[in-house]
C-alpha cells in the first residue's frame, strides 16, 4: 500500500510538472516555486494513501469504492491547483470556477472507475485497464483545470521568456528515479515468490508455512 501510495502520487506530479514544461504565457518568463511544487507532491502521495486505504476495506464495498475515489479525485485536484500556486508569473492568475469544480469532478467519477476496476477484477488486464483509466483521467483533470485559468500580463512584463524545461526537468529526477526503482521492486517481486516455491517446493495456494526440501524426480 505504501508503494502504491507513492506511485500514484509521483505519477500525479510527474504528469503535471511535465505538462506545465510545455506550458507558455505568450513571451513572459515563468518560473516555479521549489517547496510549493514538492508540497504538491506529498499532497498527491498523502491522499493516495488515504484512498487505498478506503478502498482496501473488506466491508461495505461500495461505500469504500466511492470514498477511495472521492478522496483520490480531490486530493489529484488539490496537488494540481498546490503546484498552480508555485507558477512564479508577472501577471494576475484568475480561475473559472465552474471548470475548477468540473476538473474536480472528473478526477472524482475517473478515480472512483479506476479503484473500482482494480477491486472487483484481479488479473493483469483489469491493473491495465485501471491504470488507463486513472491515468487518462487524471490529464483530462488537468487540462480541464488549465482550460479555466487566464493570466493578465503587467504592461511591464517584459518580452523575454525562457523556457520551463530547464526550470522544472531538475524536479523531476529525483520522482522518477523513485518511481522507476519501485517499477522494478514490483516487477521482481512474482519471480522472487516463484523461486522460493521451486527451491522448497511449495505450491500456489499453500499456506501452511512450512519449508519442504525439494527432491527432483529421478526416472529409472
């Protein structure tokens, strides 16, 4: 659960940081506030784990399904508009509300299909399928929240941009270094489990714990 927790959260923030490299206001220089955009981070890795939290109860399903995705799809919301403050403009940042609520609606119903798909089917195409969900869901989030926010330059803005690639690629390295090691521990994990049931012979589905040493069969 905690693995998952910091996935999902990295995969917030690194969907997001990469969207806002692409991200220009005309010809004005941008930049980012470094805690404000890494607060956004654990806020998206905070409230993923309350939500697989609720979705991992045993009792009432249901009630668990739509929690988990009520409290994913705003916490997606809230890291998106957190890292929004740390944008460093010369300009007045305004929001539609309106389209604030329905990006945080849309990362509501998504979160609540995803979590759904992945608690009601176990096998690997419903893993695949929720993590499109989820992650289809979450850029359609942040366009949507984008789609809504204006930005009035001040006349003495300047006309010399730079580009927020160089600004915000350093932020990045360390989140996806973290979420690619947690790839590989997941990855590697079946096979280790594999390998122990073959070096002491044990099965799927045997739970009783004890060692058994491996005999290899010897046809004579």
């Amino acid at each position: 659960m905690a693995l998952g927790s910091v996935a999902i959260g990295i995969g917030i923030f690194t969907m997001h940081v990469v969207a806002m490299i692409g991200f220009s206001v005309g010809e004005a220089e941008i930049g980012y506030d470094t805690l404000t955009t890494y607060t956004s981070l654990l806020v998206a890795v905070g409230i993923s784990a309350v939500a697989l939290f609720l979705v991992s109860l045993r009792r009432y399903a249901w009630l668990a399904v739509l929690g988990g995705g009520l409290a994913l799809g705003l916490g997606v919301a809230s890291s998106h508009y957190v890292g929004m403050m740390g944008m460093r403009v010369a300009g007045a940042v305004r929001y539609d509300q309106r389209l604030m609520l329905i990006s945080a609606a849309v990362a509501v119903v998504v979160s609540a299909a995803a979590l759904l798909c992945a608690r009601r089917v176990r096998h690997m195409g419903a893993s695949l399928a929720a993590a499109l969900i989820m992650g289809l869901g979450f850029v359609a989030m942040h366009y949507t929240g984008m789609a809504g926010m204006t930005v009035s330059l001040y006349s003495d803005a300047g006309a010399v941009g730079s580009s927020s690639l160089g600004t915000l690629t350093p932020l990045l390295i360390g989140p996806v270094l973290l979420l690619l090691l947690i790839a590989l521990f997941v990855s590697l994990d079946p096979m280790m489990e594999r390998d122990g049931r073959r070096k002491w012979g044990t099965r799927p589905g045997e739970g009783t714990g004890e060692k058994l040493e491996w005999i290899p069969f010897e046809r004579r």
